[in-house]
C-alpha cells in the first residue's frame, strides 16, 4: 500500500526533527557538562533551549491561524534560537573545530525551526483566506526584468507592497452591479455610436416641425455635439412640410366643408391705376406725379392728358359739379 503524501511528510520532519535535537542537544549537553552540571540539568538544558524554541514557533503559527499578532511568539522564539546558537559556538571553541565545528552544531537547530516555519504557513495562509484576509506576495518579474530594469522593478514591487499595507492586505470591496439603463441613456449611446448626419435625420423625423435650432438642443441632450448650421445642411435647408388632406370632389357632401379657394385678384386696368394713385397722392398732386407713380408702381405707362381725361370721367360719374377738384384751378393735375 502506497504511503500518503501527509505521511510521508510528517515521517520526514520526524526524522529531520530527531537528527537536529540529537545534534544540537548533544552539543548542549557538553557544554552544561563543562561547568559540572549534573547530568539530569545537562540533560534539561536541551529541552530548555530548542524546546523552548520550537514551543514557541508552533505558539506563533497557532496565533496567526487563530487571527492574533504572533509577534511575542516569534521573538521569543529568536531569542532562544540565538541563545542556542551561541552555546553551540562556544562549544566549537571548547573542542577546538572553529567554524566548521560551530556550523555542525548550531544549524541543525536553525534548519529545524526554519522547516517547522515553512511547513506551518500553508495552514496560517488558509485560515487567513477563510477570514478574507490576502497574504503579499511580490511580483514575478524574472531575471531578464530585475536584470534590465532593476530600479523600476524595485520600485514596483515597493508601490505594491504599500498599497497592501494600506488596505491591511484585505482584498477590495466587490463591485457593486451596473446600474439599470435607462430609455433615454440607451438612445444615448446609439446615437452616438452612429454617424452625426444619420443621427440628424433620424432626430428630425421624429421631430418634423422642429426648426435647425430645437434640433440641435435635442441632439445635445442625447450628447450628439452638431450646430444648427450643420443640421441645416444636412437636411437640404428645407423648411418643414405641412401635409393637409383634403376630400376628394365626389365625396364633397360628407367631407368638412373647406374654406372656398380664393383665386388670384384681376389685373389692374389703367383708368383704375390712374384713380387708385390720385386717392394715394391726394387733391394737390399733379398729372405728372400721377403719371410717374402709376408707372412705377403699376408698371403702366400713360401721360398727363389721359390722366386729366380719367379723373374727369370719374368726377362725372361720382356727379361732382364742384368747381374745385383735381385738374380744375391751380392746383391739380396741371
């Protein structure tokens, strides 16, 4: 039967974990042996040490799972480690090895705390991750980009790790759903996306009777941004059309009576221009001025003699048997 992985692990650090405390407790052994302790306080003195180290190591982990600060834990935990390491050195000293001898006693002990540390994290992240709470981890740049660009990479990765302190590594608030469109937003957007000519028309067919100006105030609030000169132009400067649907004649009994169509006036006569001026210009005018005005509002020519006859026919024809009257004295239509 295959072991399971969590097993082989566990037997793993169980190995690694044996192998560190016979190493560095042997070497604290000897040292407490050196100042004649007895054997059992010897033999204490290594539970004192990295027991205590690794006490406290799994009491940190416990305290950031748990959501606590797990910082009096840790340096507890460093304390003891380095007290250790120190009396492995001295060890060193005491049988003469020198570095070497001070590295063969003192990191086991280091290596063992630092597995325990990495095999502990995964669970502190997952229980962070159930309590929303997302750990910093720096960009991956590569090689080539810390290589190429060292600063800008160094900077990124200190704007990121600002910005995490500043949302206390909590990841950000879910966007709220976007809101409903309304009709006119909708109408909106098509227009814009459309050509600004295609969106005049469309705006002046449903709004016929609408001047350039009041297009142009409507096509604004749907954001088409146009001026009236260009509405104009796009419309062919025609003016708005009125349709009017009238009855045919067969059907002239039942349809609404219209107004009767009111045809063009006749022309005016030249006798009548010639009376119509002499009531404009009043009593004093002359002849002459008859004659001008009659041409240049009538466009008909005539002179002083037909005039003088054409007011006294219609003085005979009104029944004035006054002396006084246009042409007659010094005064009229001399």
């Amino acid at each position: 039967m295959k072991p399971s992985p969590a097993f082989a692990w566990r037997a793993a650090l169980t190995v690694v974990s044996g192998a560190a405390v016979a190493t560095t407790g042997w070497s604290l052994y000897e040292v407490a042996r050196h100042y004649q302790a007895p054997q059992p306080v010897a033999g204490a003195a290594v539970a004192v040490f990295d027991g205590a180290a690794y006490a406290c190591l799994h009491l940190a982990s416990e305290a950031s799972a748990a959501g606590r600060s797990a910082a009096g834990a840790r340096l507890a935990t460093l304390a003891m480690a380095a007290v250790s390491v120190y009396l492995n050195r001295f060890h060193a000293d005491l049988v003469g090895g020198g570095l070497a001898a001070a590295l063969l006693f003192a990191v086991p002990t280091v290596a063992l705390l630092v597995v325990s540390e990495l095999a502990w994290a995964g669970p502190r992240a997952a229980a962070r991750a159930v309590r929303g709470e997302a750990p910093y981890r720096p960009p991956v740049f590569g090689g080539w980009g810390w290589l190429l660009a060292p600063r800008l990479a160094g900077s990124t990765v200190r704007a990121r790790a600002i910005a995490h302190i500043e949302t206390a590594g909590r990841p950000p608030a879910a966007t709220p759903p976007p809101a409903k469109r309304t009709p006119h937003a909708a109408v909106s957007e098509e227009l814009a996306a459309m050509d600004t000519d295609d969106a005049i028309r469309i705006v002046h067919a449903a709004h016929p009777d609408a001047p350039p100006a009041e297009l142009v105030v409507l096509l604004h609030a749907y954001g088409v941004v146009v001026d009236a000169v260009r509405v104009a132009l796009v419309l062919g400067g025609r003016p708005a059309e009125v349709t009017v649907d009238r009855a045919p004649a067969d059907d002239a009994d039942d349809a609404p009576h219209d107004a009767p169509q009111v045809g063009a006036l006749p022309p005016v006569t030249k006798a009548q221009a010639i009376i119509d001026a002499a009531a404009h210009l009043g009593t004093g005018a002359t002849a002459a001025e008859i004659v001008r005005r009659v041409e240049r509002i009538n466009r008909i020519v005539t002179d002083d003699r037909y005039v003088r006859t054409v007011l006294s026919r219609d003085r005979r024809a009104r029944g004035a048997d006054s002396a006084e009257g246009i042409g007659q004295g010094g005064g009229g239509y001399a």
